[in-house]
C-alpha cells in the first residue's frame, strides 16, 4: 500500500470517533479491524460489520460513513482518532 505522508489514513488497530450531524453528545467509536488501500474493515462498539467502505479523502484526510450514505448520516475521519 502506497503511503502518502501528507494525509492522515485509518490504521488497523486504532479507534476513531463517530461523529453525527444531528447529534453533538454522540459517543461513539469504531475501530478498524483490518485495511487495504481502498477498503476497512471495522467493528462498532462491540458488533462486527464484515462489509467493506471504501475511504474517500476530504481536508488531508480520509473518511467513510460506517452505516451507508444518507441524508444526515454519521461519518468519521482519520483525523479523529480516539486517545492520539
């Protein structure tokens, strides 16, 4: 996996906090089980989600909506890495 060192990329093992647009107080994290370049695999609060995300990168950062696109949905970005 190529590496650029300009953006911040998920990294397995790590936590990243979810954030809502609908609600501030959301305490909520992932955690990224396993990457490639282009798809994470992660697990929410204790339930296991075996589908795949593909990062897009947005402000020198990647992110991925980890319950599918909608109106309002909540997002996270390596940029919010919980305990950095």
């Amino acid at each position: 996996m190529k590496i650029n060192p300009l953006r911040k990329q998920f990294e397995a093992g790590h936590s990243y906090k979810v954030r809502s647009p609908c609600d501030s107080g959301l305490d909520l994290t992932v955690q990224i089980i396993r990457r490639t370049a282009k798809t994470v695999w992660f697990e929410v609060q204790g339930d296991i989600y075996s589908r795949r995300i593909t990062p897009a990168e947005q402000w020198g950062a990647e992110w991925f909506y980890p319950f599918g696109k909608y109106s309002m949905a909540m997002h996270t970005s390596a940029d919010d890495e919980v305990g950095a």
